[in-house]
C-alpha cells in the first residue's frame, strides 16, 4: 500500500486519465467514415487502430500533437479505403480541446485540491488543451505540455520538468494516470511513485505495456474517496 501522506502534489496525465479520450475520437471518427460510405468498425477496433497510428506518428522528430492528428485521420482514410475532405482533416485535428471530461473529473479534482497542488504532464499542444482548461475548471500549479518539451511520453522530458516547476523533489510528487505505456512505464523508470487510473483494463487508444503502478484504482473518485477528501 501506498502511504498518501508524505506527497505534495500530483501531476496528471490529461486524455485518458482527466478528458474521456477514447469517446472523443470515436465521436470524431465515426462521422468521418460513414460520410464515406464503408464498413464502420467497432468502437475497439477503431482505437486501436488509433493507438497503431498515434504510436508511429510520434515516433520520429518532434512535431506538434495537431499534426500527429492529420497523420492519423489521413492513416484511416488510407487504411479504410476513402480520401478525406480538408475540412475532416482540419476539424479532427483540431477537435481535442472539445473532448469531454468523465463525469467524474470535476468534481475529484475540487476534491483533491484541497489537499495537494496539482498539475498536469500531457502530451498536447498548448492551444489544444487550452479548450480542456475551461472544461476541467481548475487552476493547475504546473501544466507541461509536449509541445513545450518538445517530445513525447514515454519519453522523461515531461516528468523532469514538471518536478522543475513545481520546485519538488520526485518523492514528493504522485503521478496519476491511465495510460501504462505513456506514463506508468517512464515513473517505474524514474522511480516515481504511480497510481494507475484503471478505467478499462488497459487497451484501447492506448499501446499496450505490461507496465505495473504502484497502486490501482478505477476512476478519480474512488481515489478522491480513499483519500478521505
């Protein structure tokens, strides 16, 4: 068990974690191929294509997470037999900033910041999650984007600098989040502590990892809840 006391802050990873990724892009996605008149795959098999293209958009030199996305949409009409319009393009690309919180994130993090500072490590640009501030209502210590770091996660820059602004040491900072291949895995590697936001068993837009946190729960308020907040 985790001893929740001696922690100051914690950092979050935002889509998958905070905002339910997985239905905006599904929300975005689907429009895109039924307007083009092919098979519609199910909801899984469209977020793991998306995990697929994500994963090798970001694997080369940096680029802005906006352009990550006109790979991927470009890499479904490719896969699936049809040519986007521009505007599909542009509208998913743009879209991250609209997806919608869970319906729990709100009101845990009120919930926990009254306890710790918090702060968020994403892999976004900045205009992108500016439209996700207004929804999460919150008014973050640190928010520490891709596009400011110049990388990705798995990749450490996010963590290192997160720590930086919040001017702590790793031990007393808690990372939170879904993804156990784009933030479990690099805390083991750091030796920071993670708890895993286990909202779906893992899968779906996410790569796959066999990455193991140091703690589990299943959404923000059961960890709000075992908080005593």
């Amino acid at each position: 068990m985790v001893d929740f006391s001696g922690f100051e802050a914690l950092t979050f990873d935002c889509y998958g974690t905070l905002i339910d990724w997985e239905s905006g892009i599904l929300g975005e996605l689907r429009p895109i191929i039924a307007a083009h008149g092919v098979p519609m795959p199910s909801g899984d098999d469209l977020l793991v294509e998306f995990a697929r293209l994500e994963g090798e958009a970001e694997a080369g030199a940096y680029r802005s997470y906006r352009s990550i996305l006109v790979d991927v949409a470009l890499g479904f009409g490719k896969s699936h037999g049809f040519e986007l319009t521009d505007q599909q393009v542009t509208r998913f690309s743009g879209s991250v900033g609209v997806w919608p919180p869970f319906p729990d994130t709100v009101d845990a993090l009120q919930r926990l910041s009254k306890r710790y500072r918090l702060a968020i490590a994403s892999n976004v640009d900045d205009d992108l999650f500016a439209g996700s501030a207004v929804q999460l209502g919150i008014d973050f210590s640190a928010v520490v984007t891709a596009q400011q770091v110049r990388s990705y996660k798995p990749a450490h820059s996010h963590f290192h600098e997160v720590w930086r602004r919040l001017d702590l040491p790793k031990e007393k900072v808690l990372h939170v989040a879904q993804s156990r291949y784009h933030d479990v895995a690099p805390a083991r590697e750091l030796g920071l502590t993670c708890v895993w936001v286990n909202r779906r068993g893992g899968g779906g837009a996410t790569s796959p990892s066999d990455a193991v946190p140091d703690h589990e729960v299943r959404d923000l308020t059961s960890f709000a809840d075992e908080l005593g907040l």
